[in-house]
C-alpha cells in the first residue's frame, strides 16, 4: 500500500528554518488513519496508554492480517513486548507521530518467521536499550519472501536494528539510530534490496550481508548514508518547537547527546513556523533552557528546564557573542548586473491568491 508521509526533519536552528518554504498544516501532514487501513484502536488498541498493549495489538495484528487488510497504527505511543508477524501482515503508521516502545518480555518486539508478504510502513520502534540474545534484531525477520520495511525509524536497539535470515524483499528509507551491535543484517538472502537507510551510530557495523555458502544471493546494497555524529565537534544551537508536528520536540532532544562538541538544546513555543519565525518585536510565545541533555526524556527535561518569556533570537545572539564577539558590516546586495529590487522580504509574500 502506497501512502504519503512527510519525513522527520533534523532538528536544530538552521534545519527548522531551512524547511520554512514548507507551510503545511499539521491536519493536512496527518493522513486520516481510515485511509491507511483497519484503525487499530476498533480491537481496544490505546493510543498513548501507559498500560502495556501486547495483546490488544497482537490480536489486531492477527485479525488484520486474516483478512489481508492493512492495520494502521494512528498517532500516539503504544508500549508492547514482543509481537509476532503473520504471512501478510501489513502495519502502517504516521511517521513522527506512531511510535511502538518495547517493554521486554520477549528477544524481539517485532518478529515474523513465514511471514510472506509481511510489510511495515512509517512506525518508528523504540526498544529502549533493552538487551536482547544474540543474533536477535529490534524487528527480526526470517524464511520469509517479499517482505517490506520503508520508511520506518529503529532507536535504541539492544541488539541489531533489522535481523533478516533466508529473506527476499526491500528494506528501504529508514532511519536507524544508536544500535547495540549492527544496524541491518542479513544472512542467505533470497534476493534483497537495501537502500537509502541512514544509519547513525552503531557500536559494530552499519550493515552486513552474509552467506553461509560462496555464491550470488542477489543483495543489492544502494545509497545508504552511515554518519558518526560524535565527529562533529562545532558547538550547536538545537532548536526545537513544542508544537512541532515535522521535527518533534523529543526526537530534537534525543538527537542533541549525539554531537561530539558542546550542545544547547533550546525548546521553542508553538510550531514548526511560529515558534521559529518569531522576532523579539512580535512580544509571543516563550522559550525554556535545560543544560541537562543527555539520558533524559522530554518531561523530564521540561521539569528541570527554566522558562523565559518571549523570543528565543535574543538568547541565540547571546549563544553566538559568547563563542565570537566579533561583529562584521552587513553585507551589501546585489550588483551592477543583478541590483536589488526591494526590502526583504519582498512585496510578492503580500500577494494574496
């Protein structure tokens, strides 16, 4: 099943501005769930409960699945063990507003031996670095064909992100992050596609391809990223919105302990233009600072954190002063050949349709 989704952008100052000329809605970013496939919560499914959700999901996952229909996940966190996969399971979620956290209890939280077909689409899984055995992967897949994995975030493995034994299909566009042993590994493929994975930060390697016997097994291995963001020894500004429907305020928060020089992790009000766009004239919103980043939730952080009323360009300015005081003339635009026509930011963001 074909769906649109908008990606989870990086969150930092600049990252949040550069994606401006994207004003969407966050209605219009948030598909309806009836579009994507069976609501899970018609089979008791909870959307953000703090009770475990094992047995409503795995019982919606089975009846999905009997009737080879998609069963779509809608917006919120679902803690579950593990869950097994059937022959045509399809699971779709919201990417940046489905998560599925696993809790233990299980060497997996999503595993699927025979499960032909089997596909998961846009649902970031969080295993909360809980170790798994050996040879075990967050999503554990095996003798099983034409299986697809798209679009999907992995986090906090205890193990390896994707395990895949005697395994055909495409494992493409996903983002897997702080890995305990390798991101995607694959033994005896049947014939698989990995491609466009971005893999950031593992402690083994980022993808491995295996076979027990010399021989062809039709892998093919396209334009994956592997990034090291402990090499990156610059200060950052992070900034992140409360309201952010694009980049989230939590992942922003989880992304900052990765950086290898000194980070400030700054939490914005309002949304993903709003809370940006906000010059200290405009007298909105707010923004909050926490030094403490590393190992801490979002709430958590908020609990600690010390609000300041107003814009939050101020305390970027101070941020830049403290690391270069140094102030330059603005530069002059345009030239003889290309001269300016007007004062930003130009009378054509007037223009009214």
């Amino acid at each position: 099943m074909d769906v649109n989704r908008r990606r989870i952008l990086a969150g930092s100052a600049a990252g949040a501005a550069g994606a401006l000329a994207l004003p969407v809605d966050a209605a219009q970013a948030t598909p309806l769930i009836s579009t994507l496939g069976r609501d899970a919560t018609q089979y008791g499914v909870k959307p953000n409960s703090p009770d475990d959700q094992t047995r409503a999901l795995q019982r919606a996952i089975d009846e999905a699945a009997r009737v080879q229909a998609p069963l779509a996940l809608p917006p919120g966190t679902y803690r579950s063990s593990m869950l097994r996969l059937a022959r045509g399971t399809q699971l779709v979620g919201v990417r940046g507003a489905t998560k599925l956290v696993f809790t233990g209890g299980g060497p997996s939280l999503l595993s699927g031996e025979g499960a032909d077909g089997a596909g998961i689409d846009g649902i970031p899984l969080d295993g909360g670095s809980i170790a798994l055995p050996q040879r075990r992967g967050l999503l554990h897949l095996a003798a099983a064909r034409d299986i697809r994995v798209i679009d999907c975030e992995i986090a906090r493995s205890g193990g390896s992100g994707i395990w895949l034994e005697q395994v055909s299909g495409d494992v493409s566009g996903n983002l897997l992050t702080d890995i305990a042993v390798t991101a995607i590994v694959s033994f005896d493929a049947l014939g698989l596609i990995v491609s466009r994975n971005t893999i950031k930060g593992t402690r083994d390697n980022g993808i491995e391809i295996l076979r027990t016997a010399i021989g062809d097994d039709g892998t093919m291995v396209l334009d994956n990223t592997l990034l090291d963001l402990s090499k990156v020894k610059v200060p950052v500004y992070n900034l992140a919105t409360r309201e952010d429907h694009i980049a989230p305020a939590d992942s922003v928060l989880y992304g900052s302990q990765f950086f290898g020089g000194p980070v400030k992790y700054v939490l914005s009000g309002s949304g993903h233009i709003a809370g940006v766009v906000n010059p200290p004239s405009s007298g909105k919103y707010q923004y909050w600072t926490n030094d403490q980043i590393h190992d801490i939730s979002l709430k958590d952080w908020m609990k600690g954190a010390q609000e300041h009323k107003g814009s939050w360009w101020p305390d970027w300015r101070a941020w830049l002063a403290e690391l270069d005081p140094e102030e330059v003339p603005a530069r002059s635009v345009g030239n003889d050949a290309y001269p300016p026509i007007e004062d930003a930011p130009g009378s054509y963001v007037r223009v009214r349709a």
